[in-house]
C-alpha cells in the first residue's frame, strides 16, 4: 500500500491529561535500516497518564522534551523498508531485524535495550518520553526497534505486549539464573487488576504457579478468578491481605509479589513473602512517599525475612521474543477492557487514569 501525504498523531506539553491536542504532519519515510509503520492499535499505560502530566520525573538523567507524542506500546504492519545496510561488521544483520511489508509488528520501549540490564543510555530511547511515542497513524522505526507477533493475536491484544506483558515476565522470570520460568508449586501475588497484574496472572497460571489477586472491587476479583486465580482478596473489607496470603501459604509466604502499590503496600508485601522471596516493584498507584511518622525502613523490612527488592524497568528485546513464545504456546489472550477511537485518545487517558479499567485500555487507531 502506498503511504499518505500526510498523517494525524497526538502531541502532549506535558501539562495535563485536558490539554492534549491533535496535529497534521508529513508522513515520514524510512532511512537505512528502518521501517515505515501504519498503527493499528495503541495500548496505554499509566506511564503514559504520568509523561502527559507531566509528572514522570524519577529518572533524572532523562530530559523530556517540551512537546512529545505520547505513548510507547503499539501494534501496527510494516508498510515500507529502508535500505539494509552493507557492512560486514553492522548489527543489522542480525536475522531478526530483517522485516519486509506485510509483517505484524510490536513496538519495543526502549528500541536500544537489546538483551540484558538496561541501562542510562536506553532510557533516553524510550518510546513516549523522551523519545517521540506511537500515537500516530504512522511511524518510522529502528528495524531492532520491532518485533513480528503471532498470528493468533489480535491487533489489540498484540499491542497490549510490550509494557505490560513484558513487565510481568521480568517481574516473575528475571531472578532465574539458569533460564528456567515461574511453575508449580510457587505462589505469586499480584496486587490490582490493571495491565501488569493481570497480565503476571495470566503467565503464572499459564505456566502452573498458584496466583492471588488483591483488588477492592469483588466484580474484578471474580473476573480474575476465570483468568485461572486460584485465591482472590479484596483488601478493601480484609486490610489484613498480608495474613491471608500467609494463611493461604501455611504461613511459608508467596515466593514473588507483584508490588504495585508503592507507599500504600510495599510494607504488607514485606510481611507476606516468602524468606528468600522476592517482590518486584513496577509501580506506586499508592503514592510515592509513605505518610509522615510512618517511613517504611526498607532496609530493616529486607533483612527481616531475607527478601530481594527488585525494581523493574521492562526487558530486552530478546526477552520480549522468548515470552512471546511462551504466550503462543500457551496461547495467552491479553485482557482489554475498552477500546477507544483514535478521536477519543484523550479521554483513554482519563479513562486509564481513573482506575476503573480492568487489564488494558486500548486505542484503535486504524478503524
């Protein structure tokens, strides 16, 4: 197919989720070692509500630009390839980085990050901020910068992947020395039911673990229990969660919590793992900064039941390749909740930002 002249894509000043607006620009053209992408689906996360905010500021050696085109995760089919490049010694070769039009493809959010710990340098890559993000009709990227899904994927569901879904697996996956995956007999916690809990749920059910799912609505927690939840709690009418899931346990703790919560839960997370276990932090829906006269001494709460505090920061690339063999085998369906137009991207955000979605909100960008 033939590109458009021109293309619509969001633009955020980074002053508030009422303030977004729309812009019309030439369509780009891929450069060496690059394709031409046409979006078709765009999921959000609440990364995206924070940049758009203006309130996504803990990574100092990040500078945002004043103006960015939000948001990182997108599911889209390569429309046009640049030219390869011919030295011998160049990375491009890689086989995976070879893409030709017709392919489904994945955003990557931070296209630099390709195996291992991430570093400095990459956050400066990412997708959204600092970086231009994907909610644009069209979008040129590194070809390391995508990666072709699995067919049984829907476009929505696909672009639900590379935050979220990836987050997940590192929270449950990165601690394993010897590459084998959470199974049986491991118990994980994943507190809420937004995108990153729901979709650790999923992969930990999949792959034979037992799960508990914390939230303080009983309408998800039942919705989560069809997702293979062997235990749900609404911490709302039982604020004592931590014992539950030590009961739940015999009392030996869950071998990995899916922190979320930050300031609000991280202390209960420490009560309720396992000695030697471990809790993945991604988020802090529960502030950033625990209430005064009661600071959480996480140094203490570490040695008390020999825990390790693992921030997560998303995964590579070839992480993201491995979990998407594992999601086709198991043939794992991402959750979306709602879908909006491209039109309503604006009111996605707010939608997100108010908390009521369970699993992914997505933007169709292409009816």
């Amino acid at each position: 197919m033939t590109p458009p002249q021109k293309v619509k894509r969001w633009l955020t000043g980074q002053n508030g989720l009422d303030k977004l607006r729309t812009e019309e620009v030439d369509c780009p053209a891929p450069g060496e070692n690059e394709v031409l992408v046409e979006v078709h689906a765009v999921s959000l996360n609440y990364r995206d509500t924070e940049v758009c905010m203006g309130l996504y500021n803990h990574h100092k050696s990040v500078e945002q630009p004043p103006a960015i085109v939000p948001c990182s995760d997108m599911c889209g089919i390569v429309v046009a390839v640049g030219p390869t490049s011919n030295s011998s010694s160049d990375p491009y070769k890689n086989p995976a980085f070879r893409l030709q039009t017709g392919d489904r493809v994945i955003s990557t959010f931070a296209p630099s990050h390709l195996t291992g710990q991430i570093q400095a340098k990459d956050l400066g890559s990412g997708l959204g901020g600092p970086a231009p993000g994907v909610l644009t009709q069209y979008r040129v990227f590194p070809t390391y910068g995508v990666v072709r899904i699995p067919e049984y994927l829907s476009d929505a569901e696909a672009s639900c992947l590379p935050i979220a879904a990836m987050t997940a697996w590192m929270s449950l996956n990165c601690m394993r020395p010897n590459g084998e995956i959470v199974g049986q007999g491991e118990t994980i916690v994943c507190q809420g039911t937004g995108g990153v809990s729901i979709s650790a749920a999923q992969i930990a059910a999949a792959a034979g673990a037992d799960v508990i799912v914390t939230s303080s609505s009983d309408e998800k927690l039942q919705r989560a229990n069809k997702l293979g939840a062997k235990e749900t709690i609404n911490y709302r009418s039982k604020p004592d969660w931590d014992n539950i899931v030590l009961s739940a346990t015999n009392g030996a703790g869950a071998d990995i919590v899916i922190e979320v919560g930050g300031a609000a839960t991280l202390r209960k997370s420490f009560e309720c793992v396992r000695f030697g276990g471990l809790i993945s932090c991604i988020g802090y829906l529960g502030g950033k900064q625990d209430e005064a006269g009661d600071r959480t001494n996480t140094n203490l709460l570490c040695l008390k039941r020999n825990v390790t505090l693992k921030g997560i920061l998303n995964g590579p690339r070839d992480a993201l390749e491995r979990m998407l063999r594992f999601y086709e085998e198991k043939k794992i369906k991402p959750v979306v909740d709602r879908e909006f137009k491209f039109e309503e991207a604006d009111e996605a955000l707010k939608y997100l930002f108010s908390g009521g979605h369970f699993g992914k909100v997505v933007i169709r960008v292409k009816a």
